[in-house]
C-alpha cells in the first residue's frame, strides 16, 4: 500500500473559524510532509516530521500549528487564517528524511472567504 | 540558495511524438532527483527517482537522466499520449533534507 489518504478534500472556512487538515500513512514511514501550493506553482515546503518530532518549521505564521500524533498520522491546525491562505494544501510521507522517495496525497483545497 | 528551474514551461505537442523536459539546478551538492506529474488540482505521482550516484532511471516510456556537474537533469517521454498531459515537476533533495521543487512544465499532448 503506497497510498497517503488526506481529509478532507475540500474545506471552505471563515477568517474566524478553526479547523483542522489530517492526512494518514500505513506504509511504516517515519518523516512526514505539509506543503502548500497555489494555483499554477509548485509546492512549497511548511513542516517536516522526523519520527514524530518537528524537525523544519519553514518560518510558517502561527495560524498554521502542526500535530503528530503518532507515525501514521499527521494534522495541520488551521486558526484565524487569511484569503491569501487559500491553496492546495498537501502532505507526503517517506521512509526516512535522508532524500526517499516522496508519496503525495491528493491534498486538501482550501478556501478562506 | 539552491534555485531550480524547468524549462519549457509550457509545452503542446501532437500525439506521438518524442519529448524532453529540462530541470537546471544552481547547486550540484543534491542527494537526488525526483520527477513528478501533477493532474488539475490533484496531489503528485512520483514518476522517477534519480540517486546522485545514478546516471539514469527507466520506467515504461519514461527515461530520466541526471549530470550533477553541469547541473542537469532531464525527463525524455517516448511515444507521447493524451494520457501524459499534466504539469510535470522535478524536485531534489539537498544538503538539508528538503525538498525543492521546480517551476514545472506543463504539457499537452493533443490527439
């Protein structure tokens, strides 16, 4: 199974609201992935998770608070976001941080009005 | 700073013919290389992955090869399909762990 599962697919929130984004492995994978990707670029890089622990935090504002709650798992906390915050929002897992091949999820499109 | 980029960015060709898709880098120092296709506003598909050791990788009609020295790696698509239309990225890892993806390529086949 080389699959990544994300939910959910599309999310559409307020400025005020909090929710939150997860996305699931079962290939035994210990680093796991948030990027962001606006319309026609190519994702950017927010978190990384080294068996289990944060290990690149790429100067992402504090409405974006990531979780690991354990291996197989992945959440992104979302708070008091921006419009500009709208994008494709996608996780991706590999055996380990030492340059694996990456597994991709579908992503989450997210919508901030 | 490592800065990648690939060109053409966009790219329309008939169906069948033989293409190839560039990706420069600035900073030969990389662990490897990873080509990737992107559907609309769907998640990627690793389609190789090229180790710095390596030259080159194969799958089916897709052949990667990759010259560190000069910075370069390229995608070469044999007997292109409608199938094969989407943006195709290439991304390397380097000396800190983390992927950077390139400005992508946007292909049509057109039957």
């Amino acid at each position: 199974d080389t699959e990544v599962t994300q939910t959910p697919k599309h999310l559409v929130m307020g400025m005020t609201n909090k929710k939150s984004l997860k996305c699931e492995q079962h290939m035994g994978h210990r680093a796991m992935y948030w990027y962001k990707q606006k319309a026609k670029k190519p994702p950017e890089l927010m978190f990384v998770y080294s068996y289990e622990k944060l290990s690149i935090n790429e100067s992402v504002p504090s409405r974006f608070s990531p979780e690991c709650p354990n291996s197989s798992l992945l959440n992104l906390h979302l708070h008091a976001l921006q419009p500009e915050d709208s994008a494709l929002y996608l996780c991706a897992s590999s055996q380990t941080r030492r340059g694996d091949t990456q597994y991709f999820g579908p992503g989450t499109r997210l919508t901030v009005l | 700073k490592q800065e990648v980029t690939q060109i053409p960015a966009a790219l329309s060709v008939p169906e069948g013919e033989n293409l190839v898709l560039n990706c420069s880098f600035t900073d030969s120092a990389i662990y490897n290389l990873q080509w990737f296709r992107q559907d609309p506003g769907k998640g990627l598909t690793s389609l190789l992955l090229i180790q710095s050791s390596q030259r080159e990788q194969t799958s089916g009609r897709l052949n990667a090869s990759l010259d560190k020295s000069s910075g370069r790696s390229t995608l070469y698509i044999a007997a292109s399909q409608p199938g094969d239309s989407a943006t195709y990225l290439c991304a390397l890892t380097s000396g800190t762990y983390k992927y950077i993806f390139g400005t992508g390529t946007r292909l049509k086949v057109l039957a």
